[in-house]
C-alpha cells in the first residue's frame, strides 16, 4: 500500500504541475526508506528528467512517455545533437539510458560497466544510421571515439569489434552524398576500423571482407571525385545489379576527361589508366575490353581526338599492357559511334553525317559496309531535297522509317527534282531496298512519275532498266501464275508492262526502236487478252521501221531466192561482176549484228537507198517455182537437211514471225492452251538470235503433255516452230560484211 502511495502520488505531481524532478525526489526518498517497488518508476522518472530538462522536449508528460520504446526514448534523448556535441550526448544521456535499459530488461540494479544487451546495441547502431542519411560527420564522431585502442570504458560502442565494424559500414553505406567532404569522411571511418584478424570469429572474417569492399569502394570514389562526378559510396556496392550504370559511370569519367582538355598523351595513358583502376576497384563484372571499347566511342564523338581513337581501334590495343580489343568489338564501336553521329544530326547535309562517314572508313565489315550505304544514301537523299529547295527529313527520321520505298517515292515526288535514275538506284541500295522486287517497285515510282511529267524518254529508260531486271521466262517451265492466266513473272512488274504498252501508243514517244523492244517485252508478261492488241501495235511499229524511203533493186536472175512480196533494202555499193550475196535478217532480230546469207549467181547493180540492210524472214520460204510443190532453199540444199512440212500438221505455210506470232496465239485460245500461245507468240518476237528461241520452244514444247502427238494445236506448233527455227539457225550460211 505504502509503494503505491509513492506511485500515486509521484503521478498526480506530473499530471498536475509536470515537475519531474519534485516526483522524481519523491520515490528516491522511498527507495531510500525501503519501500520496494519503486525502483522501475525511478528509472522512468530519470529518463524523464533527461528529455524534458536537457533537451528541447519540455512537455513530455510521464504517461506519454512510459508508451514509447527504448529507440524511441534514445531519439529523444539525443534530439539535435551535432558533431560537436554528440559525443557528450552519447557520453552522458544515451549510454547510461541504454545501460538502464538492460539492467531493467536482466532484472539486475544498473552500475557503470555494465555491458549493453543486443537489444540495446541495436537500438544504437539503428540510430547512428538513421543520423548518418542527414549528418555523416556525427557519426563519425561516435566511430572515432569508438576505435579499438581506445581503453574499453572511454570507448562510446563498447563490446566486440563486431559491434563498431556493423555499426560503421551500416553508417557509410546509409549516405546519399558523394561530393569530396563525405569521401574525406569515410576515410576517418576506414581508418578508425579494426585490423584483420585472422584468428577471430566467422562473424568478424565476413565483416572484415565487407571492409575489403569498402576500401575498393573508396578508391572508386576519389577516382570519380578527381573528375568532378559526385557518386556516393553505396552507388558501388549496388553497381553490380544495374550493369548499364556501370557503363554510365564510365563513360561520364572519359567525357569529364575530354571536357578538361587532356592530351592525347594524358588520353592515353592516365585517363585510361584510372578507367582501369575503376573498373578494378568497383566495376570487375564489367570487361575490360568493354571499358576500352566504351573509352573509345567516346573519342570518336570528338574531332580532336578522332585520330587517337581511329589508332587504337586499327591496332586494337587500348595504350596498356595486356589491353586489347577484339576485331569483333572495334566494329561494334565504329558503328555504333557512326549510328550516333548520324540520329542526332539536324539535317542529311550537316558535318555529323560527315564524321558518320569518317568513323566508318577506319574498318571494313558487311555490317559497315551496308552502315556507310545508308549514310551515302542519306546524304544524297539531303541533296535531292536541297535541289528541290525543300527542307529534308531528319536521317533518324529517315532511318525508323519501316517502309524504305516511301522515302523513294516521296524523293520522286518532289517538282522541282530531275529524274536521276542512276542517283535514285544508288539511295535505294543504300536504303536496303536490294531485293528484284524493291529495286522493280523503285523503277516504277520512277517511270510512272516520268510519265506523268511527260518525260518519255526517261520513262523509256527506266522501263529499259526495269526489264533487264525481269526474271526471265525461257525454261524456267513454270506454270501461269493468277486468273488472268499470263506467263510466270513477279507481280511487282505488272506496272511495267502496262507502261511500255502507254509509251508505244505515246504519238509524242518518237522512238520506233525503244517502242519495239517494250513491244516484244510486254508480249512476253501481259495477260492473255491483251496478246491481240499487242501484236497489233506490233505489226504498226514495224511498218513504220521499215516505211523509210528506200529505192527497190530487182533482178533477173531465175537463181535469186527471194519472195515476191519482199523489198530488199541495199547499201550503197559498187558494181562488180560477181555471184550477188543478198543478205537475210528476220524481222524479230532486223537489229542483230550477226546476219544469215544466201549466195546467188547474179550481178548487182549500184544503187542509193538508205543506211538499211537487206531485211527477209529468217523463216521465209522461197516462192514456189514451176513444176515444183515445194523446194528447198539452197542453203538447205546444201546442208542436206530435211526441212519441216508445216501443211502436214495442218500448220500454216512457212511465213514471217509475226504471222507465225498471230497464227500461235489464235491457235492457243482455240485449242485452251493461251499460255503456251503467249510464250510462242512472244519467243517468235523477242529473243535476239535464233537459237535462244529455238532452246526456249523446245522447252516449252517439252512440258506440253501433248507435246509429241501430231496435230495437236498449240503444242504442235511449238514443237515445229522450235524445229523449224533450229533447222534455220544451224543452216550453213555465208556471212558478209554491209558497208553503211
């Protein structure tokens, strides 16, 4: 009852007055009259005095401050401690508060010397972190007076060495600052540390190898403080889960480098020596060659050290022993430094593209070799745009563009730019645009605009271009490809045969050769419906290459094997008295240089006419003579062997190619094979000698399934066509040489 009173009464003095220190003298005078149980309260009331009387916490009641914790109560304790200060603090609040603490937890009577719990050891060492994240400098202050050459009862964290090793690395790695005054800091700490001890516990080996760390860590830090980059010491111990940082970092200490103004020299040696000693020190999961790689792409982003970077990259060695970079990396640098010269440059025009173009002429690989295409083509495509006085797309614009063949056809579009076809072939294979299809669809954008500009002759060339490009027909035995039942051939070249159709109609297209040769190519990809009108406009350019005023030379002679409806075209000659040569070239190949020739017994007579050869069918027979069904001619004669019965097969008469074009396609659509009519109609036309149309025939008679039946249509005519024309190719003939 007595020790309640005291209890009572100490409370009703606090709760009405807050005079602690007058309740705190009323149960000291019953401790000392020894009334038991008051020892608790006495233990309170001093801590209570404490906060209220030495700290700024002066209306701290005693109800409130029995609900707090230890920790909580140490906080109060030390409320605005500084470094100056906080070894006192500690001295004379917080330590004899924690042994209280403990004594009151063990049940024993609290006395000087008495060793803290771990309970207590944790509230300590929570605190002096708490306090490190916004005042380093005091906790060093506790660390230095905690070394372990301090005598046990002077030092502030006592115990094992464990206690103050936990306690300082906790404190280091809770700061946020990384400027010059925190590394000077965390030196006093690391010097204020216990040495190794080889002998000691498990617990003090793993601590100690955090040390270990610690001291890499610090050299990291002044390695980075000696290029003005401020990073904490924690930054270190996490870098290894964030590689990319790592990478950062290194590369912001070779660009403060460069901002300094260091020789090539300096460049070379120290700078490169302390990006090794940093890699060493915090970053050894990042390759070394990956550090020199990154120390160089940071030297080609700048001109004054360019050469610097284009020798280390050429020798692969990175300026110190043992420091090499592979072939494989030097070529992932040069791009990637090239790739970055030309994303952020303002314009396809400007310097950056230039110094793009300077790093990828130090190596040579496929990857850089189609690099530097893009970029030339980026600059030529800066260069339309700047003759068309139009403002050009950024190169990373033109670079994240997906479909390559609008950057052409916005190039095409432009009004003011001539239709360079050569310059425009050169931008799409630059810009990827390699494949038969993308280089046909960039043709096309090309002759349609010429088209519409009016610009036929350019339209003619781009189609010319465009057909050397076709995939080609003869043997390749496919079968017709799409309802409209034409021959095999990309669908990207659909556009062109149409257009070679325009341009043949074209009144204001004079060219009669370039019209023929689209002519012949669009009978070899058109659809079937269209084959009539075709060889229509066909049969209407050849009549009009062969309308030139020409004076006509007939002879008397019975021998001369020509037909009565052919005009022999000569040149100008002289008279001699000799066996005639009349020299005889198909209508499909009235171009070819290499001519047949039919030797026959006459004289000719000197004659102007104009710059044009003797022009016959290569499959014209001679006019029958009297008495005679059918002869031969007398190259056949000659060579012996047997000519093709047309008539027997119920095939027309031997005749040029262009009615054997007509009779072809009129038998095909009769017999349901247009395919095969197409490409005998257009074989007759088109190829340049007699041979590759005799080879292409053949092929095509070879796939017909009614090939070798007799009178089968179409595939009849192929097969005798393609006999016919063999037979006439491999005739022995004399050649001559026409003087023009």
């Amino acid at each position: 009852d007595l020790a309640a009173w005291y209890v009572r009464r100490a409370r009703q003095i606090d709760a009405s007055s807050g005079q602690v220190r007058v309740a705190l003298e009323l149960v000291e005078c019953g401790v000392a009259l020894g009334v038991s149980g008051l020892r608790e309260l006495r233990d309170t009331l001093k801590d209570l005095c404490d906060v209220v009387y030495r700290t700024p916490n002066s209306l701290l009641t005693l109800e409130c401050f029995e609900t707090l914790s230890d920790y909580d109560k140490l906080g109060l304790l030390l409320t605005g401690v500084t470094a100056d200060t906080i070894v006192d603090a500690m001295r004379s609040l917080a330590i004899p508060f924690l042994v209280r603490a403990t004594a009151r937890r063990a049940g024993v009577d609290a006395h000087v010397g008495l060793a803290l719990d771990p309970s207590a050891v944790g509230d300590l060492r929570r605190f002096l972190v708490k306090l490190a994240a916004r005042d380093f400098a005091a906790c060093v202050a506790v660390i230095s007076e905690s070394k372990t050459t301090l005598p046990e009862a002077l030092r502030i964290i006592a115990g094992p060495p464990t206690h103050l090793l936990a306690t300082a690395l906790d404190c280091v790695y809770a700061v946020t600052r990384g400027d010059a005054e925190h590394c000077s800091l965390a030196h006093q700490v690391y010097s204020s540390l216990p040495a190794d001890d080889p002998s000691a516990s498990p617990e003090f080996a793993a601590l100690q190898r955090r040390v270990d760390a610690f001291d890499c860590h610090l050299t990291a830090c002044e390695i980075t403080q000696k290029y003005n980059l401020s990073l904490p010491i924690s930054y270190f111990a996490s870098a290894e889960t964030h590689p990319s940082s790592a990478l950062d970092t290194l590369r912001a200490v070779a660009m403060a480098a460069v901002r300094s103004g260091a020789s090539a020299y300096d460049m070379r040696h120290a700078v490169m020596a302390d990006l090794c000693a940093l890699q060493r020190a915090a970053f050894s999961f990042v390759d070394l060659e990956v550090v020199c790689a990154n120390f160089c792409a940071v030297l080609l982003m700048h001109s004054e050290y360019f050469e610097l970077a284009a020798d280390l990259l050429e020798t692969h060695s990175a300026g110190g022993p043992g420091i090499t970079i592979s072939a494989a990396t030097a070529e992932r640098v040069v791009v990637e430094a090239a790739r970055e010269f030309c994303n952020s440059a303002p314009d396809p025009t400007s310097p950056d593209m230039h110094m793009a173009e300077r790093c990828l002429a130090l190596l040579d690989s496929p990857e850089i070799r189609t690099e530097r295409k893009l970029v030339a083509a980026m600059r030529a495509i800066g260069r339309c745009y700047a003759a068309a006085g139009v403002h050009a797309p950024l190169p990373l614009q033109i670079r994240l563009t997906a479909n390559k063949l609008e950057v052409v056809q916005q190039i095409v579009r432009l009004p003011t730019w001539p239709l360079d076809v050569t310059c425009m072939e050169r931008i799409a294979e630059g810009l990827g645009l390699t494949s038969l299809e993308q280089r046909a669809a960039v043709l096309q954008c090309m002759g349609a605009e010429a088209w519409t500009r009016g610009l036929h002759a350019t339209a003619a060339d781009v189609c010319r271009r465009c057909i050397a490009l076709a995939p080609p027909i003869a043997g390749d035995g496919a079968a017709a490809s799409g309802s409209g039942g034409r021959p095999s051939a990309s669908a990207v070249f659909d556009g062109l045969w149409a257009l070679c159709k325009k341009l043949a109609l074209c009144a204001e297209f004079t060219d009669t050769t370039s019209k023929l040769h689209l002519v012949r190519y669009s009978l070899l990809h058109c659809r079937d419906h269209d084959v009539p009108a075709l060889l229509e406009i066909f049969k209407r350019l050849e009549r009009c290459a062969h309308t030139a005023p020409v004076t006509a030379t007939t002879t008397t002679s019975p021998t001369n094997i020509t037909s009565p409806t052919t005009t022999t075209l000569t040149t100008t000659t002289s008279t001699t008295t000799s066996p005639t040569t009349t020299v005889r070239v198909p209508y499909a190949i009235a171009s070819s240089p290499s001519t047949t020739a039919v030797r026959t017994p006459s004289t000719t007579t000197t004659t102007a006419t104009s710059p044009t050869l003797t022009a016959t069918s290569a499959a014209v027979s001679p006019p029958r003579a009297s008495g005679s069904p059918n002869p031969k001619p007398e190259a056949e004669a000659e060579s012996g062997s047997e000519a093709v019965d047309f008539t027997r097969h119920n095939a027309p008469p031997r005749t040029s190619p262009l009615e054997m074009a007509e009779r072809s396609w009129r038998c095909g659509r009769h017999a349901r094979r247009p395919h095969d009519a197409v490409r005998t109609a257009a074989a007759l036309l088109c190829f340049p000698d007699l041979h590759s149309a005799a080879t292409f025939l053949d092929q095509c008679a070879a796939k017909c399934p009614d090939a070798r039946e007799t009178g089968s249509g179409c595939a009849a005519l192929v097969l005798l066509a393609a006999r016919e024309l063999q037979r006439v190719a491999t005739t022995p003939a004399t050649t001559t040489t026409t003087t023009t």
